[in-house]
C-alpha cells in the first residue's frame, strides 16, 4: 500500500512539472506571436517601434515599447487639427459626427504632447520618442546633411527630416541601430546606380560627424554595403569603419544589425555596428 502511494505520488508530482512546463512554454509563444504582430501592426499605421518589451505576470502580458512618429504622420494630425480648428460646429446639425472627431482629436492631442508614458491600458505602456527633440538640437545635424538633401531625397522631403531626427536619437542611444539602417535602407533604395558612390560618400561624412560630436555617444561605428553597385555585372563589397570599434572587449557596448535591400539593379545587404560608450 505504501508503495502504491508513494508512486501515485510521484506521478502527481511529474503531471504538474509537465504541465508547468507547457504553461511556460505556451506563454513563451504567445509572447513572440505577440511581438511580431505589434510590429506588423505599427509598421501598417507607418509608425517605428523600439525596445519592444513583453513580460508575463500571473498569465498575463505587460506590453512596453517606444515609438516614433515619421514626418508624414505629424503632418496629417496637423491637417485634421487645422481642419477642427477652421470649421465652425453647428449644435444642431450633425451631433454625433461632431463627438466622432472631438474624440480623435484629444487622442491626437495625447499622442503629440505627451510628458510620460501612454498608458492605454493597465497591460500597456508607450513613450513617445518624438519629445526627447527639439528644434535647438537638430540645427546643426540639419545644416550638415543639408547639401544632400536635393541629390539623394528629391522625391520624399519627409524622409530627410526623419533621417535627421532619427540620427540624433541614435547618437544619444535612444533608438536602436536596427531603425537607422531601415532609414538608409529606403533612401538606397530608389537610386538610381550612377548615385551609389555618392550614398556611400553621404553615409561615410554622416558616420564621422557623428563620431566627432562632442554630445554623441558614439565611439566608433562600422559599416558595410555588399551588391551589384555601379550597375556593375558581378556583386562587391564596400567596408568602412570610424573611430574605435573592437569586438574583443568585455564591456563594450555595442549594437549590431543587417537588412536587406531589394532594388531594380538587384539585391543588397547591409550591415552595421555601433560602440557606445
């Protein structure tokens, strides 16, 4: 009787390891599914998140991320706020309509103004990174990449001034390296293949001004751009690197990410390290 016990016990014991396992391993999945979706669905709505953040408490998901609002979304919420601001509303005519757009405007309100985290939900944190900028800041990152602006972002003036916001965002380590390389990644791709040897000019003074900054936090950053460049037949691979990048340290700080990039002349690879300090 007493060995009947003791293995019924035991098999209690590895029914409730195994189903704790399966808890832990379902609650995993559903984190990334999760992650992956919240990506797809900001990228939808042409917004970029950084430091994407997923933790699980009593079986329940604690969402926290950053996101920064490109050129073009500022403009249309300036629009529909010009637009509210201009009409003149009848409380008469047209009630319900007239709540409709008072909700999305305070909502705009919210987005654009923001001191502190968004809370949208008790499980859902968002900061804002557009209000770490200011006008004063980004002065000098303008006047330097200005004469490029008309050679390499003729089509989209909105990219430049997100190119620029998002390179002083990266210099003090706000924004992941994965976001500038995005960036760069859609100004190559609509070139035309006599302007690669000028991109690659552009991103070599971008890189070393941003090294030589006093604010930056940057030591060292390595950059490397692989494909059929030039309109060339067979593919090659341009490297270069500034200020101090070693893979070797213990403590160093550094950020890595690689992208593909697919063009009319064929695809590209991109690849690009940061050091912090």
């Amino acid at each position: 009787m007493q060995k009947n016990k003791q293995k019924n016990k035991q098999k209690k014991q590895r029914n409730s390891l195994n189903y704790n396992l399966f808890k832990e391993k379902q609650s995993i999945a559903k984190m990334l599914v999760n992650k992956d979706h919240i990506r797809y669905s900001l990228s939808r709505k042409k917004l970029l998140s950084n430091n994407l953040q997923l933790i699980n408490k009593n079986n329940k998901i604690y969402e926290n991320y950053d996101i920064f609002y490109g050129t073009q979304k500022i403009l249309r919420y300036k629009k529909i706020y010009l637009i509210f601001k201009r009409k003149k509303w009848d409380k008469n005519k047209n009630k319900s309509k007239n709540l409709n757009s008072k909700k999305k405007f305070k909502k705009i309100n919210k987005k654009l103004k923001s001191k502190s985290f968004i809370t949208w939900n008790k499980y859902t944190k968002i900061n804002v990174l557009n209000r770490f900028l200011s006008k004063g800041s980004l002065v000098d990152y303008y006047k330097n990449s200005i004469k490029w602006k008309y050679s390499l972002f003729p089509r989209s003036e909105a990219l430049f001034y997100d190119f620029v916001k998002i390179l002083n965002l990266t210099e003090r380590k706000l924004i992941e390296s994965r976001i500038l390389l995005y960036v760069f990644g859609l100004v190559f791709k609509t070139l035309h293949k006599r302007k690669h040897a000028r991109f690659i000019r552009f991103a070599k003074e971008a890189f070393e001004k941003s090294v030589e900054r006093e604010r930056s936090r940057i030591k060292g950053i390595r950059f490397v751009l692989s494909g059929r460049l030039k309109g060339k037949p067979r593919s090659s691979t341009i490297r270069f690197k500034t200020g101090k990048l070693t893979l070797n340290e213990v403590d160093a700080t550094i950020s890595n990410s690689q992208l593909h990039v697919y063009t009319l002349y064929g695809a590209f690879g991109m690849k690009l390290w940061i050091n912090y300090k």
